[in-house]
C-alpha cells in the first residue's frame, strides 16, 4: 500500500489551492449574496486546465487520472461551494457521457469548447417525479423523420440555464410497453427549437452557481444528437452517477477540510476565560474528533479514485465515499459553526457559507438514502 501522491498530484493541490485563495476566497462572499455565477470566474478555471481534466488531449483535455481531478474538486471546494459545484457538474456529468459514449463527430464538436472554460454542458436526469427514482422520468421523445422530438421537463440541472451553458445530455421514454420504459440518452443544443430554460432563484446553498428547470415542447433536435444506443440511456445515466459520486465525495471532503482550518485558526485566536478556547479540552476534542473524520473520508475517496483509475469495479466504493464525505461534511461543519459561536451564524465570517453549500451534498447525485440502498445491493441484501 502506498499512500504517497505523485509529484503531478502534489503541484495540481498546491496549483489549485493557490488559484482558490488568489482568485475565489476574495469574490465568493459578494457572488453568493447576489447569487451571481461567474463567467470570469469559470474561465479562469477553464484557463488552468481544470475542464476537461480527464479527457484525451485529443479533444483538448488534459488526460490526468481520476484522483487528479478530484484533488482539483476539493481544492476549489475548500474555498467556495459554487465553484466547485460549477466544476464538478461539468466535468463528471456533463463532459464524461459525450466522451465515454459519444460518437466520434460528437466529440469533435462539442468537447474541444467544453475543455477551455468558454462553454459548459448540463445533465439532464431529474424532474419533479423523478429523483431518488431515475426511472420515473416522463420526459417523452419520439423520431418523426429525421429529427426527434421532445416534450417534457428537468429540474435542478447544474449548469443548465446561463449562456455559455450550450446544451445537455437529457434522458428521455422513447418506448412504454406494458408499464416498462425504454429510456434514451439525446443531446439538446441551446437554441433548438422547442427548449426553454430558465434559472432557479432564491436557493440557499450554491447561491453563485447555475442551476436551471429546462422545458421541452416539441423541441425538435437533430436524429444524430442519439447519444450512444436507444434503449441504452439508463446505463448511461448510472454509469455517469457512479463517477459522479467521486466528486460529490471531494466537494464533502474540501468543505470539511476548510471549515476544520477555519475553527481551527478561529479557536486559537479566540480567549474565554483568559485562554484560548482550543485549550479547553471539549474544544480539543472536537477538533480532533474532525480531523479523524476528515482523514478516514480522505483515505475512502481516494481508495475509490484509485479502483477506478486502475480499471477495477467501484461502484460500491463511490456509494460509501458519496455517502461518508457528505456525512462527514455536515458534522464537521456543525461543529465549526459551534466552535464559532454566535459569529458563526455572520455572513461576514465564511464559515456560514460552507454550512448552508455543504447540506445540499446529503441530497445531490443521489441522497444518502439512496447511497445506502446502492451499498445494501452491492452486498448482497
């Protein structure tokens, strides 16, 4: 067992935390109270190489492994959730599909931009009657001619609604057979006719991110926008969600990470009863009890990555990983909120950010509900 990241992995965190601090930790505070996304912001990212991570170079991406991309996805997470939410949607759902299951021409015409910060791509799963049950989709497609036609909708879609957000892979019935679905994988450019989307206000957590509903009226797309297989869009929609699942896991991992920094610095500065509060031992406790916890979650992730990048089954792995560093985040946060006190519950101290952005990972790709049913049949229950 070695434990030990390369050299390309130690500069890609040092790289990346350092791009956080110079670039995010100034403007995260004012983007989240205008819930404003960031396009400088983006493309910036895009800029350092941060889209397309794990892509061929061929199609403009950087052909890293898996654990450097989620290192990346931490790192930004450790500074600002939207940001990183903005990442790791379109790298694990939005760019993976097309390379893993588009065709050629496809790749050649959508990955280069999607690489470079200046375009992103949405995933087009959940609807208002199909969360936790992906198979409850009742967004409908149908051939006539050479084009398919689409009715139906999605809801919170990441990076699904903003102008440089050009299209997203939607899952839609094309086939209903004695109650059974035939689900179908279709990519959906802006400007198609037919499709609307619309940005959700008023969220408390992502505030600075793009998330969208996505309204389909016999939106007519081209018959060569099938991605993969009819018939084959469910897989491609679980395989997507496995991988998924890793960056969802970082995101909990980097929020925990920076909020123990924060209660950790806060309570050495902070004097009750003439000492700084980290001397009292309920204190101390807290603290290490977090610093475990991140530790363990780090060590599962990074074992996840690892199966994967070594072409080994993860699926059950990136269930705990997804489930664990969510977990994780919500209690370490918690109490870095507590060791804050009531300047916790300030806008002005960043700590508040990092608890309402974390609690959406208990939910997102997956809730930890479902993460458990994904285990429980992994193991054989």
């Amino acid at each position: 067992m070695n434990f030990d990241l390369t050299e390309e992995q130690n500069m890609i965190r040092e790289t990346v935390r350092d791009f956080a601090e110079r670039e995010i930790r100034p403007v995260a505070r004012e983007l989240d109270e205008k819930a404003e996304f960031s396009v400088g912001l983006t493309k910036k990212m895009g800029e350092l190489g941060l889209f397309g991570m794990t892509l061929p170079e061929k199609y403009g991406g950087q052909g890293l492994d898996t654990l450097s991309y989620i290192i990346a996805v931490e790192e930004i997470a450790r500074i600002d959730g939207s940001q990183a939410a903005t990442l790791a949607a379109h790298n694990s759902l939005g760019v993976w599909p097309l390379c893993a299951y588009g065709t050629e021409e496809q790749k050649e015409k959508y990955l280069p931009a999607l690489c470079t910060g200046d375009a992103l791509w949405g995933f087009g799963l959940t609807e208002p009657t199909a969360g936790s049950d992906s198979r409850g989709t009742r967004t409908k497609a149908h051939l006539e001619g050479d084009e398919w036609v689409i009715n139906g909708s999605k809801i919170f879609i990441t990076n699904g609604s903003h102008d440089i957000s050009i299209g997203s892979t939607v899952q839609c019935v094309t086939d209903e057979k004695e109650g059974k679905k035939e689900f179908t994988t279709i990519l959906v450019e802006k400007g198609n006719p037919g499709f609307k989307r619309n940005p959700l206000h008023d969220k408390m957590m992502w505030r600075a991110s793009d998330t969208a509903e996505q309204f389909f009226d016999d939106c007519r797309v081209p018959r060569a926008n099938l991605l993969g297989e009819i018939g084959q869009g469910s897989k491609i929609m679980l395989s997507t969600l496995d991988g998924g699942r890793l960056s969802i896991g970082a995101m909990g991992l980097g929020h925990a990470q920076g909020a123990f920094e924060l209660a950790l610095d806060y309570s050495r500065e902070r004097r009750q009863f003439g000492k700084p509060i980290s001397k009292f031992q309920v204190n101390a406790f807290k603290l290490a009890d977090m610093a475990m916890k991140i530790e363990l979650a780090r060590n599962l992730l990074y074992k996840a990555c690892w199966l994967k990048d070594n072409n080994k089954p993860y699926g059950k792995e990136a269930a705990m990983a997804k489930l664990y560093c969510s977990e994780m985040a919500k209690e370490v946060v918690d109490e870095a909120v507590q060791l804050h006190g009531g300047y916790g519950l300030i806008k002005d101290y960043e700590i508040e950010r990092h608890y309402r952005d974390q609690r959406l990972l208990q939910i997102g790709e997956g809730t930890s509900e479902i993460q458990r049913l994904v285990i429980s049949r992994h193991i054989g229950v």
